[in-house]
C-alpha cells in the first residue's frame, strides 16, 4: 500500500512538474520584418490545478535574432495558480541576416527546487533584402610562401537575398602580418548584385618574407544600399575566411672566411667558403649557393656555383665553396657578392638572396722575386769578370809588345 501511495505522489510530481506549457501568442508586425524590431507575447499556462513556486523566464534568442537594447531576458512571474495563464512581452531586433521563415529563440521556464523546462519557439520572418555571404576562395599560387608578392586571393561573394544589392563593394582587411600589394589593390566594386547571384572580387596580397607559418584570419567588409535607399546610405557587413601560409625554409649566411685569409690583387686560385645554417621552419631540399658575377669587379670565377646538402633540417649548417681569380688592377675595398641561395620545398623552388663582403686588402706584389735577384746578380758577375778579364788580357798583351 505504501508503495502504491509513494508512486501515486511521484506521478502528481511529475504531472505538475511538467505541466506549464508555453506558445507565441503574438508578434507585431506580423510577419516580422528583416533589419527591423519586432515586439513578441509569449503565453505561459499552468495546466495543473495545483499553483506553481515561484517561477522565472528566460528568452535566448537564436538564429539572427537579438534582444532590444535595454531589454531584460530574464522575467519574474512569480506564483502561477492552477489553470491560469501569464503573459510576458519581449522586444526583439531582426538582423538583416535574418531567414526567410521560420526563426527560433529558446524559452526556459525555472521553478525553483525543479528542472528547468525549455520550449523551442519561433516566429516568422520576412527577409527579401539583400545578403552577401563568402561562396569561395581561390588563391594564385595556391600554396601560399613567406616571401611571395602579388598573391592573388578571388572571393566569390553570394547574394542569397531577393532583393539587389546595389553599388557593391568589398574592401579586403589584413592581419598585420601580411601586406596590400599596391594601393587599392585589396579594394573592388562591384556594382549592382542581383538577387540569388554571384560575383568575384579580385585582391592582390604581399606575404613578407618574416612571416610565420600558420592560418591567418582575414576580414571582407561589404558595403551596399537597397533600392531607393540613397547613394549614400550604405548598408555594411562584414565576412571572414581563413588564409593558410606554409612553412618554408630560410637561410642565414653564418660565415665567411678566404683562403688566403687576407687577399690582394693579383691572388690566384683563392676559395672563398660561405657557412649557412637554415633558420626557417622547414626542411630545406637539395640546397645550392651561387655567385652573380658582375664586370665591374675584379674577380674571376672558376668556381661560381656549389652544392650546399641534399637536405638542410631548420637549424642545421651547411658549407659551399667557390673558386675565384683576383685581377692585377684590383682596388683595395670591400667588394660586396650578390649571393643566390636555391632550394626545394614540396617540389616548389624557393630562392633567396643574401650578400657577402669581401674585402680586397692590399695591391699586387710588385717586389722582384728573390731568386731572380740572385740570378740577375749572378749574371751581372760573370759578365764584369769576362769584361774585367778581357781588360787584363789586354793590358798584358800592351805590354809585352812594348816591351819588345
């Protein structure tokens, strides 16, 4: 019998737990218009005989709903007796953005030392008016690198709306990390976008050569007018799509040493080795370094290219060596080599340019050689002794013939 009466209680719980019901009684104007305000009744009933706790209300709107400014989502309704009904009233603001149809906002009704009940509701919503939304992104190149000018970003932007959007335009927004190609190059205009439509705009981007690897979020600010409206009185929204910029090696010319470690004109066969060590965030592949020789230096290149490694790991060295001649007018200066450093990247050649010093420190040796200085003495030598001895003999011979 107790177990009979314990049940019965639970079930009279459960029925007057779950007995408040709520609806949208009425809404004005009805429909609701897109990028208006529109004021929303919602009924609560108190289907059981028995009164309610204390009870309170919350509105959570969804979809392009929003509260009025100043309006309380929550409401106090207090005791709801037996089979009666109260009604609170809500003011809402429809985004432009807004469906056409139905738009749902959640209802909790909270009785205290009870669960919460929620109620889906909706009303009705009429959007004829224009919305720009992002249809797709195409890039050129595809892969997007550090160091890469004038990349072309297409945004296909959708109206979705019945209604035109006229004198359409979409100004392209950078993170600080990337760069406008050339003045008004992240601008478009598009003109007029009918409804249910499409059109591309086209931006031109520079990725420096210090930037991060990562996905960058990139900002489209779309401004209109609706018919009729006035050239002026712009509508606005704003879209975002996400930019990726792989990861790619760089490098950083560590050292630089000659052999002879001091050069002056006139050297011959000299090695100039060139110490880089990859600082970027990818492996670099099949890594190469060369000069570009310029006339109006005074070097000679045997040796003008060089095979660093088959892979350089980010933070690992390398070392290439050239081969070059010095000529005989060269000044004394330092003497500035433009460098080319060439690697691979996912089968992507990337190219990056450095420059080197070095310095030519004294002219070319115009001091006789030591061996040729005893050898021309040497020379001299035997030619005043034959001279000296021709002159004896000669001597000698004058006398003896005066002598006879």
């Amino acid at each position: 019998m107790k177990k009979i009466l314990v049940l019965g209680i639970m079930i009279l719980l459960a029925m007057n737990t779950f007995a408040l019901r709520t609806s949208v009684l009425e809404y004005d104007p009805l429909p609701a218009k897109a990028g208006d305000f529109v004021d929303v009744f919602i009924s609560i009933e108190n289907n059981s005989k028995g009164d309610t706790g204390n009870l309170k209300a919350e509105l959570i709107p969804k979809d392009s709903l929003r509260l009025a400014y100043g309006q309380e989502a929550v409401k106090n309704l207090g005791i709801l007796p037996g089979f009666k009904s109260a009604v609170v009233k809500y003011r809402l603001e429809v985004t432009r953005e807004a469906i056409d149809g139905d738009n749902i906002m959640e209802f909790v009704v909270r009785e205290s030392g009870k669960p919460d009940q929620r109620f889906d509701l909706s009303i009705d919503v009429d959007n004829k008016l224009p919305n720009i939304e992002i249809g797709g992104i195409e890039s050129d190149p595809r892969k997007i690198l550090p160091d890469t000018d004038d990349v072309q970003l297409t945004v296909t932007l959708l109206n979705t709306g019945e209604d035109v959007a006229e004198n359409l335009k979409a100004t392209l927004v950078l993170p600080e990390d990337l760069e406008v190609a050339d003045s008004f190059s992240n601008i478009s205009l598009l003109g007029n976008l009918n409804g249910n439509s499409s059109a591309e705009s086209v931006f031109f981007i520079d990725v420096p050569e210090e930037t991060k690897s990562g996905t960058y979020t990139l900002k489209v600010l779309t401004q209109y007018t609706l018919n009729n409206s006035g050239a002026n009185n712009f509508l606005e929204k704003e879209l975002s799509f996400d930019l990726i910029v792989k990861p790619v090696p760089r490098f950083e010319v560590v050292e630089v040493t000659t052999n002879p470690a001091d050069l002056q004109a006139g050297n011959r066969n000299v090695s100039l080795k060139i110490k880089i060590k990859n600082i970027g965030e990818a492996n670099g592949e099949s890594v190469r370094v060369k000069v570009f020789e310029k006339s109006e230096q005074p070097f000679e290149f045997d040796k003008a290219f060089d095979f660093v490694a088959p892979k350089l790991e980010p933070g690992q060295e390398g070392e290439a060596t050239l081969l070059f001649r010095i000529k005989d007018d060269a000044s004394i200066q330092n003497y500035l080599l433009e460098l080319e450093i060439k690697s691979f990247v996912d089968d992507t050649v990337r190219t990056q340019q450095e420059v080197i010093s070095v310095p030519v420190k004294t002219p070319i040796n115009n001091t006789p050689d030591p061996f040729l200085l005893v050898g021309g003495a040497g020379i001299i030598l035997i030619i005043l002794a034959f001279v000296f001895r021709k002159k004896i003999a000669s001597i000698a011979m004058q006398k003896k013939k005066n002598g006879k």
